[in-house]
C-alpha cells in the first residue's frame, strides 16, 4: 500500500520531464484544431440525434495534460438538454460538472485543458446542427453570448471591475447585432435591467459593479446573459453566494425568464433542494462520469445508483431530528490514476460479484431512466461503455 501512495503522489524528475514534452506536443496538435482560420462549416457541421433538443453530449471527453498526468475530469459522458426545459446537474464538488459547461462554451482553460473525444453536438435551428468539439475559435464567438450563454458562480469576478453595468450588458447587444444603434443598445440594456427585477434600471446603468449587492450583481450577470435571447442558458452554482432570500428570487427569475424567451437551462449545482424546485431532467455525476440520469421524479423518488442514494440520504430533512448526518464513507479516486473497474465500488455498500469487473454500462430500466450500476444488469437493456481515450492515441490521430 505505501508503494502506491508513492507512486501516486510523487515522481521522480526524468518522469516529469518525459510528461511535460508528451504535454507540449499533444496540446500544440490540439490547439492547431482550434486555430485554423476558413475551416469549411462541412467540417464541424452534424446532425441532431433528435431534434427535439437543444443540445446533446455523446461520449464526451475532457482531460487536463498537468505536470504530473493526464487528469481525465470528464471521461465519456453521453446526456442531452431538451428544448424549453431545465436539466440539473448535480454531484460533489470536482466531479466535472463546471468542465462540462466550459467544454460546451469552448471556455477551458487552454492549452492544459482539451476536449480530446466524442461529440457535442448544438442544434442550430432550420435543421442545422454543429458540432462544438470541431467548431473552430472564431465561429464559437458568433454562438457564444447568442446562442449560448453562461451565468457565473460569482458575479464579482466575471464582471469587468472597470466598466459600467450599461457598458458591459452593451457590449454584448453590439458585438452580435452590429447594425443596432447606441440608442436602441442602451433602451435595450434598461429594459433587460428592469427585465431582471432591477427596480432603480437608469441608476444601475450607469454602476460600477462594486456599487451593488450580491444579488443586484447576479441579476446584472442574469441581464447579460438573457441579453440576446439565448436557445441556451447555463447557470453554474448562480446561488451559491447568496443567502437564502435572494437565492429564491433568482430561481424564480430564472425559471420566469426561460417560459419569456422560450430557452433552456443547463443548472449547474450541488444543492439537491434547488435542482428538486427548478430541474424537469436531473444528471447526476461521479468522477467525471455520469452515474444515474432521469426526470426529477425518477431521480428524487427512485433514486437506483448507490452514489445518488448516498446523496439523499446525505440531505438534511426539516422536522427530522438525528445525531449526525449521514456521510458517503472514503473518499473519490484519483483522477490521475482512475481504476478500470466502477469509480465508486470501493465506497459502496451494494457491492455485488459482477462490481469485481469493468466500469459498469448505462443501463435503461424505463423509458426515462438510465443508471451505470451492476445491479439492475439482468433488469433493464444495456445501451453502452462509457469510452476513455488512451491519452498516447491523441498523437498518432
């Protein structure tokens, strides 16, 4: 056992080495993809699965290239958004939830950070899809803010500390309408401001966001992400900074907004009781796997992988009086060094004979329900592996 914690955590300095030129030469060839200037749209053109949604993760697959290996934070994660509707994403802090979002909004942290697999497919409208994996930089600035965007964490440092709130909301109207006048941007602009429940619009205009409070910060983040009408909203942990009050206003702001403009949210959180209030699909994520997925009935009513019943059972209920809050035992793997069997056996109570095997598959056990645990194997059909990429494949491509 000491043998291995050595060889997890420390590495001798010809080992770093050998990582570091693999890393320079697998990240230039990656970054090569995303460079390319007229990239014919044949190239990252597809077609939707089903057109009924919005967006559709196939096999998706994100690593980290960091001085000590390959993190896989996201390794083969197939779920879909449907038009007009709020699918939850939930799971314990560093289970690939954020990377997911960025993967989709092209916004890792690169060059260490690449989609190196499977296919994310956007639906476009008239019929049109593009695949975002292949979609080079500069299309990605026509989708993003348009077609897609991203609600932050925490409002005060994804707002320019420089720039007016007028300014900042603005600019988005302008870089994808060029034709819109500064007049019709600043009308525009104030009625977003008063759209998000901003009663002062005139004063906030012409703020600094230091000048605002947690929640006016967010509902300006809100503003500027609902600026352009988006078929996609991604909202990454939009409450997590604010207290209990103000987070009720935003979720409600948010699930008015969406009916408004007929678009759909991605919700990124860690709190079950706000995916149970907003989400109409929930997906929950293990170590960068997708573990157990269905509608928020399924989820919160019959629940079946052992990871999501820990989650519950973690959940504190009011009126229930116990002297301790239940806790998952152990703790999740490396993600340098991930097992080639299921990622939570070792913390599971359901451990059965087949666990002793390969990772499990997705397995469908209703119409909306799809869990990755061997105990419903003989139960329901199986519709695939999660498929890793062998990080050495990614030269020889």
């Amino acid at each position: 056992m000491a043998g291995n914690v050595k060889d997890t955590n420390y590495i001798s300095a010809r080992e770093a080495s050998k990582i570091a030129r693999f890393n320079r030469k697998v990240t230039a060839k990656l970054e090569a993809r995303h460079a390319s200037k007229n990239t014919p749209e044949s190239h990252y053109l597809t077609k939707m699965h089903d057109e009924n949604n919005v967006v559709e993760f196939d096999n998706v697959c994100t690593y980290f290239f960091t001085d000590i290996g390959t993190s896989k934070a996201v390794d083969g994660i197939s779920f879909n958004v449907p038009k007009c509707s709020t699918v939850g994403i939930v799971g314990e802090s560093g289970c690939g939830k954020s990377v997911t979002s960025l993967s989709l909004m092209q916004l890792l942290q690169r060059p260490s950070g690449q989609v190196v697999g499977g296919e994310i497919r956007f639906n476009m409208g008239d019929g049109k899809a593009y695949d975002v994996v292949k979609t080079p930089t500069e299309q990605m600035q026509h989708i993003r803010g348009k077609h897609i965007s991203m609600i932050f964490q925490e409002p005060m440092t994804s707002l320019n500390p420089v720039f007016r709130i007028g300014a900042q909301i603005e600019e988005v109207l302008l870089l994808h309408n060029p034709e819109m006048t500064e007049e019709a941007a600043k009308a525009r602009t104030i009625e977003m401001l008063e759209m998000v429940g901003i009663a002062n619009s005139e004063g906030v205009y012409s703020m600094y966001p230091h000048e605002l409070s947690g929640g006016m910060r967010q509902r300006a983040m809100i503003a500027i992400a609902l600026a352009c009408s988006p078929d996609l909203i991604i909202a990454d942990e939009p409450t997590t900074a604010l207290d209990v009050t103000i987070q009720a206003q935003i979720l409600d702001l948010l699930r008015e907004l969406k009916d408004k403009i007929n678009s759909s949210i991605m919700l990124i959180t860690h709190d079950l009781g706000v995916v149970a209030q907003m989400a109409d699909y929930v997906v929950v994520m293990y170590a960068g796997r997708v573990v157990e997925k269905g509608t928020s009935d399924d989820i919160f009513h019959h629940p079946m992988h052992p990871y999501t019943i820990g989650l519950m059972k973690s959940k504190p209920v009011v009126g229930q009086k116990v002297d301790k809050l239940y806790n998952i035992k152990g703790s999740v793997p490396n993600p340098i060094d991930m097992p080639d069997y299921c990622y939570f056996r070792d913390r599971c109570d359901f451990v059965c004979d087949r666990c002793h095997g390969e990772y499990p598959p997705e397995i469908k056990v209703s119409d909306t329900h799809v869990v990755s645990c061997y105990r419903f194997f003989d139960e329901g059909e199986v519709l695939g592996y999660p498929r890793s990429v062998n990080p050495e494949d990614l030269l020889n491509d």
